[in-house]
C-alpha cells in the first residue's frame, strides 16, 4: 500500500471514530422539550391545586418591608442555565413570602380577583397558541371568537340590542380591553373626538386647541379615579359632583352643573357614570342622568359597572340596569365576578364608527383584504398587539353556564347579607351603605380615628385583609365577598376576628380615656393651685377670711416716724390699729401680723435688698387675746431690725447694739 493509499484510510478512520460534534443550541443545557414540559406541567398544574387549597394555612398579607427581594435575588440575570427544581424552590422560599393572596378566604379587600380552573386552563391555551390578534388577518378565529362571546355576555347581562355586533341593523358591538381604566380611557377619546369634530364644523377658522380647553366632563365623587386620569390624558376639564345622601349622582345635579358651565362658555361633551361605586357599591340614577342628557346632543355618556355588571345576568338584580337605553356605552369586568382571570374587561358600544374613527391608523403593513368586511381591534383601542383573551371567557361560560354563574353570584350576595346582619346585631357598630351585592360598609361607632386604628390592626395581624374608603367623608372600612369557594363560616370567623379586635380596641381606649381624664384634672388641679397662688398674693383677703375681718390696711398721707428708741436699740414698729400702713406692703404686714397663729416662738428673718434692710419678726402675743383672730387691730408687732448702710464703713458700736437688741427684744 502506498503512501497516499495509507494517508487516505487513516483519515476515513479516523472519521468514523470521531464523536460528531453538537449542533450549536442556544438552550443548550436546560432545554425544555415536550416530554420535559408534560412533566412540569403536572408538576405545576399539583403546585397551583396544592397552593388553593392549603391557602388557609397562610397569612393572608405578607409581613415583608419594602425591598425585602432584592436582598434574596442576584443584582444580574444568570450566565448560565439554571435547574427547573432549584428554580421551583425560589418560588415557594422567595416569592411565596411577598404574595398577598387574593384568593384567600380570609382576604375581604377591595372586589373579587376572578379566578377558576377553566380560566386558567383557557388563557394556558392562549399562551400555547401565542397568537397577535390585532385584526382578522392576523388571526380570524382570535377576532370572531371575541365578538361572538361578547354577544352571548351582553344578551346575559340584558344589554339593547343595538350594543351587540351580529344583531342584524346594528352598528354596535363588544371588545375585550385590559381593565376598566382602558374602557374609560377609550370612551373618552372617543367622545372628545366627536366633540371637536362637531367644533370644528362650528368655528373652522378656531385652533383646535383652544377648542380643546372649552371641553368639560363630568362624573360623581364617588366614581373610580379612572375618570380622573383619563381627563388627564385627554387633556380636558373634568367636574366632580356631589351626590346625594346615598352615595348616588341624580339627574338634576348634572343638569345644573352643564347648564351653568354652558352660561360660562365652556362645552359639555363626556358623562361617566358608575353602577356600583368602588367606596360602597353605590348606584347613580341612570335614568334621570339620561333623560336630563337629552337636553344636551352630542355627550356622551358612559356607564362603568367593572363590578355590579356581572350580577345584571341574575333576572332579579337587572332592575338594577335600568337606564341602560340611554347609554353610549358599558363596561363591566368579568376577571372581577364572573370566575375570569384577569386580564378581562368587556366593553360594548352604541356606535363602533364613534369609537373606531378616533383611534384608526392604518399603515399599510397592517392591512389586508378583508378589511372592510371584518372587525379590526387594533382600532378599538389603544394597544396594537392583543391577546387570546376570549378563550378563557369562552372557557368559563360553557363550563359554568350562565345558571352555574348566577349561583355563584347569590351565594356572594348571601354571604354579604349574612355579614350584615352580624355588624346590625353589635349596637357598637353601623351599616354604612345600602347592602345590594357583595359589598358591605360598616364602621365601629365613634371617630374616624378610631375605625383606622380597629383597620389598622386587623391588617398587621395577617388573619383577615380589608381596606377603607370614604363616604359621605365618612372613613369607613369594606367587606366583600371575594373567595370563590367562600362559605358561611369564613363569613363567622371574620366577624369574630373583628369583634375580638374591637373589644381589644375600645377597652384599650377607654383605658387611655381614663388616664387622659385623670392627667387633665391634675393639671387643672396644678393651674388651679398656681391660679390661687398668684391671686392671693394679688389680693388675698378674697380667700382669707381672717383678712376679711381685719380689713385691708388704708394706705395715709400722714406716716408717722416708724423709727423709735428703747434703751439704745433703734427699733422699727408697725401698729395695727392705726387706719394706715407702714412701708412694708399690706400683704406682707399680714404675714407678719398672722404668722404667729401657733405660739411656738417663731422668728421670721428676712432681708430686702432694694431697702438694704433686715427686718425680723417677734413671736410675741402678749397683747392678744387668746382665741382672737390675728388682725392689724388685735396686735402690735414690735419688729426690730439692724439697717444696713450703703457705706461699707461701720461704726463698732452700733453693730454691738443692734446684735443686743436682737438677743433682748424686751
């Protein structure tokens, strides 16, 4: 065998022994296949079954601080791929701590957060598909299903005709947004777009945006703050009115309001009204609002009900729908009611060409053939990109049906009647809204200080979950019915919660009422006795009988010399009994004078400096009677007293003398 014979199967040998080397792959080292995936997802679907079930077992709010995550996470994403179970055990050490739960039986906060088994399994189909659906091009069955099951939920909810998109005659119709706000958001747009169109046609020679600061919307004060923010971006007026007594906006108020902002030049175009208030589950008088607004062409008026909406497909509750007619538009949320995952809030029009024509750009990589015959929702909002969303509707509706949605939404409502008449049965609490749903607002009898704190600690607790609102400037704490699965006992055990946290609270107070007391009348009794002090000083013979039956000393122009002699002693004297005073000031002569009410002997000393004087007082009573008062008549006080020269000379003798008399007062 040749050389070049030999070399060539060498290297055919060494070919075939040669490993091949791996195709480059990006998840090179943790690749999820199907078979990996069909084994996590078991091993997810038992984690979120385990999780609702056992979810008693937890707090129902986290007791972590801000940034408490930071500090248990890497400041950078992982250079290489991480174990699935090492990231699984993160989940349940890490996040699980931070999680409030909302779909805990103890949480009562804010509304339910919707959430069922079909939902979930329905937006995990979404996911799976991963379709864009912004119009019928990009994904048909996306589009249809969407209009087709915002048809059935509007025929449930009891929505006019002209609201549904395959109502033969009807230029209407629904879409899924992402929540509430957005449904605002858009109706507003819509409706400024019309008013400015309309402007403009009126003023053509007027800058559109001085047409625009004439704009003026309206909503109540117990509307969502949705409203606000949506004014905000819109760049319009919006006036908050107040409602009446039960937390509800009434025609007559709307009419005043755009009446006197017309008078002021100013352009009604925009009124959002809301069936159930976020604060109390409040309703506006939709048909006095609509039948004031005929007086008013072109404004628009919406109607929130993210909440209430979804209980409008039980026949008893749609009395509370009534008004509906008048609408140009409606929203309610099914992820909030109706056992949907968010995100789902359901929208429907009077007029979709309204909505359309305001939020329409059509660049020509977004079109396709079929445009004017289907519906495009890129143009009924404000996203392009929109997901599955109908899926899980669709999932939930047909495994529910409508009567096992009507079930679950009377099992809420009588639970919350249940919790109201718990709160009606303790006098120390009150009902603070009407109880129409699955909401109810109470609040402990007393300040508003009060019912934060009662809040307050049931919250730090972590055994129940509420927040307040304000009503009628009222702060007042919600209760609603939130969990799926929520029974009567749940309903039983938050009342004693509450309860135990009350009697804690007010005795507690009573405590500190009683302290607050007692320090108050020890402090009046101090300023009393500073009080009494001072006045007496002031004028003593107002609290010293004595003084009264002595008198006051008269003050004379004629003073006799109050220097006399005895032996060689100069002794100073003041008597009483004159109807004059010496130099010494009356209160302090009626010291001196009652100071001897005991016959101990006393000596009073004392030294006044801006008389360089030194003045003592003689126990003395031989010239009294034994059960007398001392008084100025009664008693002569012989007081003796060394004066004190300016000069710091001294003559011996006079010391000498002074020091005797002071040693023989006699």
């Amino acid at each position: 065998m040749d050389t070049s014979m030999r070399s060539a199967a060498c290297g055919n040998l060494e070919k075939q022994t040669q490993k091949p080397k791996p195709k480059p792959n990006w998840t090179n080292g943790s690749k999820m296949d199907s078979t990996e995936f069909r084994k996590r997802g078991m091993e997810m679907v038992e984690y979120i079954c385990t999780y609702l079930e056992t979810l008693n077992e937890r707090r129902v709010t986290p007791s972590v601080e801000p940034g408490y995550l930071r500090h248990l996470l890497p400041s950078e994403a992982p250079h290489e791929p991480e174990d699935w179970d090492q990231i699984m055990s993160d989940v349940e050490d890490k996040i699980m701590p931070g999680v409030t739960h909302w779909q805990h039986p103890r949480f009562h906060a804010y509304f339910p957060a919707g959430n069922s088994f079909p939902s979930i399994l329905g937006d995990m189909l979404g996911d799976g598909i991963g379709c864009i659906g912004f119009s019928w091009a990009a994904s048909p069955a996306c589009t249809e299903l969407e209009t087709i099951v915002l048809d059935w939920l509007g025929k449930a909810i009891g929505l006019p005709d002209h609201f549904l998109a395959l109502k033969e005659g009807s230029t209407g119709g629904g879409v899924i947004q992402t929540s509430a706000s957005e449904c605002v958001l858009v109706t507003m747009l819509a409706a400024r777009a019309q008013a400015l169109k309309r402007l403009k046609a009126q003023h053509p020679f007027v800058e559109e945006g001085h047409l625009l600061c004439k704009l003026m919307a309206y909503c109540s004060k117990e509307a969502h703050s949705c409203v606000e923010k949506a004014a905000m971006i819109c760049f319009v007026k919006l006036r908050i009115l107040e409602p009446d007594e039960n937390a509800s906006l009434r025609g007559q108020t709307i009419y005043e309001a755009m009446e006197e902002d017309e008078l002021q030049g100013l352009v009604p175009f925009f009124v959002s009204t809301t069936l159930g208030t976020t604060g109390s589950c409040a309703f506006d008088n939709l048909p006095e609002i609509g039948k004031q607004l005929e007086r008013f062409p072109g404004v628009w008026l919406h109607v929130d009900a993210a909440y209430a909406g979804n209980s409008f497909i039980c026949p008893e509750l749609k009395p509370l729908l009534k008004g509906i007619e008048y609408a140009d538009s409606f929203n309610t949320n099914p992820n909030k009611w109706l056992l949907t995952n968010f995100d789902c809030s359901t929208l429907w029009v009077r007029d979709r060409i309204r909505l359309t024509s305001a939020l329409v750009v059509d660049p020509l990589y977004l079109k396709h053939g079929y445009s004017d015959a289907a519906i495009d929702y890129r143009h009924w909002g404000v996203p392009l990109s929109r997901r599955f969303r109908s899926l899980k509707l669709w999932f939930v509706l047909r495994s529910y049906g409508i009567s096992g949605l009507q079930h679950y939404i009377r099992h809420h409502i009588k639970l919350a009647k249940r919790f109201e008449e718990l709160v009606l049965k303790d006098k120390r609490f009150e009902i603070c809204n009407q109880v129409k749903l699955g909401l109810v607002c109470f609040r402990l009898k007393g300040s508003d200080k009060l019912n934060e704190k009662l809040l307050s600690i049931i919250n730090e607790s972590g055994k129940l979950h509420m927040v307040p609102a304000s009503v009628n400037d009222r702060y007042i704490i919600r209760f609603c019915a939130v969990a799926q699965n929520a029974t009567a006992e749940d309903i039983d055990y938050a009342w004693d919660i509450i309860v135990d946290f009350a009697n804690e609270l007010l005795e507690k107070e009573q405590h500190d009422e009683l302290s607050d007391i007692i320090n108050r009348k020890k402090q009046d009794t101090l300023a009393q006795k500073r009080s009494f002090f001072v006045r007496m000083v002031s004028d003593p013979k107002i609290y010293n009988p004595a003084i009264n039956k002595a008198g006051t000393p008269k003050l004379s122009m004629e003073l006799p010399s109050p220097v006399v002699s005895r032996g060689n002693a100069p002794i100073i004297r003041t008597q009483s009994s004159v109807d004059h005073n010496s130099w010494i000031s009356w209160p302090l002569a009626f010291l001196f004078n009652s100071g001897n009410n005991e016959d101990k002997g006393n000596n009073v000393s004392l030294r006044f400096r801006h008389l360089d004087t030194n003045v003592r007082h003689s126990s003395s009573r031989r010239n009294s009677g034994a059960g007398s008062s001392p008084s100025p008549e009664n008693e002569l006080d012989i007081v003796s007293a060394q004066q004190e020269q300016r000069s710091p000379r001294r003559s011996p003798n006079v010391m000498r003398k002074a020091s005797s008399s002071r040693d023989n007062p006699n």
